[in-house]
C-alpha cells in the first residue's frame, strides 16, 4: 500500500513492525532508515494540512476567507520551479496553442518568473527533442559548440615553430615562429518549412508540438551537419590568415587510402574518424575482400555517414569523396542558443486546409584549425 493511502493507525503499526525489524538478521537497515524517514515525513505533511484547513475554517467564520485562499493558492504556485511548470502537460497544451495563435500570454503567465520579454521558453519537451537530434547526428555531436551573440573571431595557429632544448651555458634557443590567422565566424538562418493539414493541428497538445519539432528540427540539423562536411571538403591545403587548411590526397578507395589520410593529419588530431557516402563504404569493402589478407581499409577508425559527399563511382576527377579528421577542428556558434524557432502562417493556404509552419536556427560554422583533416580526392 502506497503510503499516501495508509491511515494514522497504519503508519503507527508500520513504525513499530520496523522497530521489531531492525533486530532481524540480515535486515537491510537503509531501507528500514529510509521508510522509517518516509513515514515520519507522512505524519508531518498531514499535520500541516489539518492546520491549513484550520487556518481556512477560521477565515471562513470570520469573513477573510477570500484573502486566505488567495494566500494558498499563491503558495501552491510558488512552489513549482519555471523549469517544472516547463515540463508539465499544462504548459506544453499552452505552447501548441502559442504555436497556432502566436499569442504567448497564457504561457507567460503560467511561469511563476517574470519572462515578459524575449522569446517564448520552450517545454523542456522541445529541448529534448533538439539535444536528441543534436546526438543522433554522429557529426555535429562531435563539433565544438558556443553560444556567443554576434559575429564570432576565431584565432587558429598558421605556423608555429616547435619548442627548443636548452642546456646550462649553451646559447638561448631561437624565439618561437608563430603566425596567427582569424577566422570570421558569421551566422546565418538555417530553414526549413513544412505544410501541415488543419486535421493535424487539430491533435494539439504533445501531440501536434512532437510531430513539429520531431520533423523541422531534423532537417535543419540534419542541413547543419551538410554544411559542416562542405566547410572540411572544399578548404584549401595552404592557410591564409583568414581560412583555416587541410591536407589532401588524391587515392581510389584501397586497402591503404584511409592509413595514407590518417598519417596526413597534425598531432593535435585526437579523435579521428572517416566521414564518406554509404555507396563509397562499399567500394572500400570490396577493397577489403579483392586483399589476399585479413586487413581492416578504415584502420579501426569510426565511419560516419553523410551523403552530400558524392559517392566515389558518382565523382569526377579531383571532387572529394571521403574525409579523415577530428571534428573538434569545426566550430559551430549559436548565438541564440541551439533552439529551433518556428512561425506559424495559416493564411497563405488556407483554401487548401493547410498550414505552413516554418522553422529556423540562426548559427555560424566554419574550420577553425589547421591539420585536423586530410581529404581523400577522386584521381583522373
């Protein structure tokens, strides 16, 4: 029986059969410890409900019974946090509903902070669904990550001459060669629109604000990610003080091509892996099985699949159709968070019963850093 459900009586009897327990052997003392806390914790709850009840009884023969329950209901609420109130039902009901009338007064009031400004706060439902997306996609789960407002200046490492032995009474080594370059990290509006039929805001609730984010939050991630590859596999293998580079070879999908990549890359390239279309996974394969030996093409390297890489059989001379590197070498900035924004237009179809939901990220991507990638190019 749930405690909750237990009389005074019950409590009581409860309290003295764990008494008569704890003596018992092989008892498990923290569980008894932890019920015992439970109950005890029971009995003070009840009290100070029959004293808030008292409190109201008396306001009730004395007139104040409106200031009283004023006072409770006032309690009641202050008690939830704003991150709380985000995750219950009520909440995600107010914002679907934000979400077809634009009018965010119901969800603003039902925050127990003053939010009266800037954006609408999400249901924690929304920020999952996003950092869900953000980790299913394996490339942009291992980008480095900001939040910084504005245009972004990232400093990355041109030349840098390597640190020198000095012995006692030897001449003082040479001072450090270093040349700095400046990357501009410039944001822009990722988007993606979608149609839905008045039958499927007709769900409201849960419902109509999973089936929305699920599908725009997706797309535009899943666009990010596209982006990412595109900065690696059209960088230059010589840095200007303005662009990053990357190395570069020029291999058909062999049994080496991927070893021949991985030793092109600097020391600070940790946590490498090989990004490649799923057509070209297969040409590495038959690599693999054409060898007269056991030999693994990827070097034990994690594969990760995007397909805005051409294929290696849909490639012409010189495009790049596989990538080896470590993604801590891109940075993407979101300066106003990693939140999906939507707007809501049920007016430009409406003779169709549908309505256009559009939904936008505003973020920055760019290669930060030198040596971290090694493209694999077509040969003629």
């Amino acid at each position: 029986m749930e405690i909750r459900e237990m009389t005074i009586e019950q409590i009581e009897e409860r309290k003295a059969a764990i008494v008569a327990e704890l003596d018992a052997e092989g008892a498990d003392l923290n569980a008894l410890e932890e019920e015992m806390r439970s109950l005890n914790e029971e009995i003070e709850t009840r009290k100070a409900e029959e004293a808030q009840k008292a409190e109201i009884r008396k306001a009730v023969a004395t007139g104040e019974v409106g200031e009283v329950v004023k006072k409770v209901e006032e309690e009641k609420r202050d008690m939830r946090t704003n991150e709380e109130i985000r995750a219950s039902k009520e909440y995600v009901d107010a914002y679907a509903r934000y979400l077809v009338t634009e009018d965010a007064t119901e969800c603003r009031s039902l925050l127990s902070e003053n939010v009266g400004g800037g954006s609408v706060p999400v249901p924690t439902l929304v920020d999952e669904i996003v950092r869900t997306a953000w980790e299913n996609n394996e490339i942009l789960a291992r980008v480095k990550k900001t939040e910084i407002r504005g245009n972004l200046k990232v400093a990355f490492e041109r030349v840098a001459s390597a640190a020198g032995v000095h012995t006692e009474g030897a001449a003082a080594p040479d001072e450090e060669t270093l040349k700095l370059g400046i990357v501009t990290m410039v944001p822009a509006n990722i988007k993606k629109w979608i149609r839905v039929s008045d039958e499927a805001i007709a769900m409201g609730g849960e419902a109509l604000v999973r089936y929305v984010y699920d599908e725009v939050t997706y797309q535009i991630i899943k666009k990010l990610a596209d982006l990412v590859v595109n900065d690696i596999a059209t960088a230059a293998t010589t840095a200007t003080s303005v662009a990053a580079c990357v190395s570069q070879i020029t291999s058909a999908p062999t049994v080496t091509a991927i070893a021949t990549a991985f030793a092109n890359l600097s020391d600070e390239a940790t946590d490498p892996v090989i990004i490649m279309n799923k057509l070209t996974y297969a040409n590495f394969k038959q690599a693999q099985a054409a060898a007269s030996y056991a030999i693994d093409p990827f070097e034990g390297l994690p594969v990760l699949f995007n397909n805005s890489l051409k294929a290696y059989s849909a490639a012409s001379s010189g495009n790049v159709y596989a990538i080896v590197g470590d993604l801590k070498g891109v940075q993407v900035n979101y300066p106003e968070g990693e939140g999906v924004a939507l707007k809501y237009d049920d007016l430009s179809e409406a003779e169709k019963d549908l309505v256009k939901i559009v939904g936008r990220q505003y973020a920055a991507h760019a290669l930060t850093a030198c040596g971290r990638f090694c493209n694999i190019k077509k040969g003629s």
